[in-house]
C-alpha cells in the first residue's frame, strides 16, 4: 500500500488519487485542482488551517506544528 | 553463483534479525517508560530490558530523542491505522469513538505517561505526538461532520467537539488513581465516557 509522499495518508482506493491517477505518489487532499501537486508553502498553509480547524490550535503554534509534521514527510525532508 | 545466493541469505538473514532486534526494543522501551516514567528513562534501562549491549541500542536509536519518537510513533501507528481502516469503511462516531478508546486501553500505561508528560519531552517526540491527535482529530472530525449532515450531532465547531472528548478522557486518565484505583480507567469508565459524551453531542437537525 502507498502511503502519500506530502502528508502520509494510506492509498488504497482510486479516490484517494488526485483525479483518480493512481500512478501519483501524492493524494487527493495534496494536490491542486488540476492534480498537480501543492507546493510546500500551499501545503503548509492548508495543513495549519486543518489543525486550527479540527483542533483549535492558535494560529502560530498550528503553523510550527505543521512544519514539524511535515519534515517527517518523504517530500518535504529537504525543507527547512 | 552459489557463493552469490549465499551473501544474498546472509544479508537477508542480518537484515531480518536487525529488525527482530528494532522490534524488540521498541517494545521493551515502551514497558520501561509506562513502568518508570519517559522522562526518567535512560538508555541503559531500556538496553539492560531488551538484552542488548547499550552500544547495540545506540546504532539502532542514535539518541534518547530518537529512540522516544521512535516509540511514540509505534504507538500511534497502530491506533491511526485502526481510525483509518473503521472511517474507510463508514463507520459512525460511535464506533470510531469506541476504537479510539480501544487503542488507548491496549496501552493504557504508556499513554498515560505521554499525555501528562507531554510538555517535559523533546520536540520531535512532542510534534509526533500533535501527528497523532492530528489523525485522530481527522477521522474523529469527519465522522461528527457526516453525523451533522445527517441530523444526529448537533451543529458545532469541530475543534470544541474533538477538545471536549480529549479534554474529558485526558482528566481521568492523568487522574486514574482516583477514578480507577485498580490502575485500569478505560476499562472501568471507558463505557460511561463514552456514553455521557455522545449525549452531549447527539440530537440535532440538518
């Protein structure tokens, strides 16, 4: 089973691909409209408005959460 | 082409037992810190329970650091994969709830040294522990939304709902001794949580 490169989500299904390509190391929930993956600065933003949402963290403790999340992740390993 | 098939064995043999020994210290980490607390844990006591040379421990786990993050996300490996596998398949509220709680039990020790110690643990450890309320929350919160949709749960913000249930399990687990004294709280109160804040969220209109 892949596991997604920018966030680690399981993929399994077809749906869990975005626009169903299921050659893509990426999911659904990182990819733009168009497929193509989000840049580290847009999957930053979107994963610490998903904290704040679900959480309730504030703002820039979420931030510094999702960063630290992220360098854990096979695609952002080489950020900052 | 034998002696090739035989270095192939062989690798395959240390890479296996390589393994076999990670395992093994990852579990024997996991029964020290729930017995002696994360923070008071030294590598040593962790090498002496697994019975490893403390040199052996150190090339698996370059750090103290790593070795705690290493365990924590053991741990929330298999209770992420288990939200995973019951929100795939549809699960309400009620039983992913009942999973989390599962999860919990199965390891209830550790856990409770990793909630109330928290804040005293280095920073890879700490952020593998928000990745884990992160999944939580995730599948938590797409249960509630789906359950608003359908008029069960009343309208409200996810964060608070998904605060509430922590905020409610994480006091009587950092107090167990007074509300378990048998040192087993999900066990003898996981049920009678769960029902009380199902019945704070429930009953609702879409």
């Amino acid at each position: 089973m892949k596991l997604c490169i920018a966030c680690g989500m399981p993929m399994e299904r077809r749906e869990d691909y975005p626009l169903g390509d299921e050659t893509k190391d990426y999911c659904l929930h990182c990819a733009r409209p168009d497929g193509s993956m989000q840049s580290y600065a847009e999957k930053v933003e979107s994963l610490s408005a998903f904290v704040v949402r679900t959480q309730g963290l504030d703002p820039a403790a979420a931030r510094k959460a999702a960063e630290g999340m992220m360098k854990r992740l096979p695609a952002w390993k080489e950020k900052p | 082409m034998l002696s090739e098939q035989i270095v192939i064995k062989k690798e395959s043999q240390r890479s296996l037992q390589k393994e076999d020994t990670r395992r093994r210290i990852l579990d024997k980490a996991a029964t020290v810190f729930s017995e002696r607390g994360i923070v008071e844990t030294r590598s040593s006591m962790v090498a002496r329970a697994a019975g490893v040379a403390h040199g052996t421990l150190f090339l698996h786990f370059t750090t103290q650091e790593a070795l705690i993050t290493a365990v924590i996300e053991d741990f929330g490996d298999g209770m992420c994969r288990r939200l995973h596998d019951l929100s795939r398949r549809g699960d309400g509220i009620h039983a992913l709830l009942e999973a989390h709680l599962q999860a919990i039990a199965e390891r209830e020790d550790f856990y409770v040294r990793l909630v109330t110690e928290a804040s005293m643990l280095p920073e890879a450890a700490r952020t593998s522990l928000v990745m884990i309320q992160s999944t939580v929350s995730f599948h938590i919160t797409r249960a509630a939304e789906a359950g608003m949709d359908a008029g069960r749960i009343r309208r409200q913000p996810v964060h608070m709902l998904f605060n509430t249930w922590i905020g409610l399990l994480h006091h009587y687990l950092a107090n167990r001794e007074l509300f378990a004294p048998n040192g087993r709280l999900i066990g003898s109160r996981g049920a009678e949580l769960l029902e009380y804040f199902l019945s704070l969220i429930e009953g609702g209109s879409r």
